[in-house]
C-alpha cells in the first residue's frame, strides 16, 4: 500500500499559524497608534477643511473625544469613520500582504536552489 502524500504547506502559512502571529498582530497595531492615526488626522482635515487649511492655515485635529479641530469645530463623524478605516485597511492589508509576498519570493527563490543542489 502506498503511503498517504503529506502537503508541505507554504512559508506563509507557517509562519502565520506559529507564535509569530501574535508578534505581527503586536507590531501592526503599534505601528497603527504611532504612524496611522496620525496620516488619519491629516487626511481627515484634508479632506473636511482642505489642503490649504491643513498645509498653510495649521488646522489639526485635537486629540480626545469628541474629535475636534484645533479651531474648535467638531469634526464630522462619517468622515472620520471613514478616513480611520481606510487607514487601517490599508496600513494592516497593505503590510501583511507584503509581508507574504516576501515570504513566498523567499520560500520559492531558496526552493530552486535547494532542487538545483539535490
């Protein structure tokens, strides 16, 4: 009888079903406090109050709830759902997405070399 086929799974898989699964959850969500609710804020005034109001008038949003501008006005709340999720999409998407495309590139770059050697 022939022995079942064991399916090697993928480095990306792997990777992503170990611990450092938690480690990448950890990272992305610092790096989303640090650098995404910043990008969030300034495309939010750019987007309600402009460009200009943002780049020569120093609108910013202040932190705190409810969200407001720095010259008092509340901030809209559809706007600012809107700019923090796209934000996160893109930011959380965007990295692990190419976060697995090096891991792939890598696992089939050294997969080559290790058939060539064998």
């Amino acid at each position: 009888m022939s022995e079942p086929h064991s399916k090697v799974e993928d480095l990306g898989s792997r990777t992503f079903n170990g611990p450092f699964a938690v480690v990448w959850a950890l990272f992305l969500f610092v790096l989303f406090g640090v650098v995404g609710v910043r990008l969030r804020n300034a495309l939010l005034v750019c987007w309600v109050r402009g460009t200009d109001a943002y780049l020569h008038h120093g609108i910013r949003v202040l932190k705190g709830q409810p969200l407001k501008f720095s010259d008092g006005v509340s901030v809209p709340k559809l706007p600012a759902t809107l700019t923090f999720f796209a934000v996160f999409v893109v930011m959380v998407g965007g990295l692990s997405f190419l976060l697995l495309f090096a891991l792939r590139s890598y696992e089939r770059r050294f997969r080559s070399r290790r058939s060539e050697n064998a």
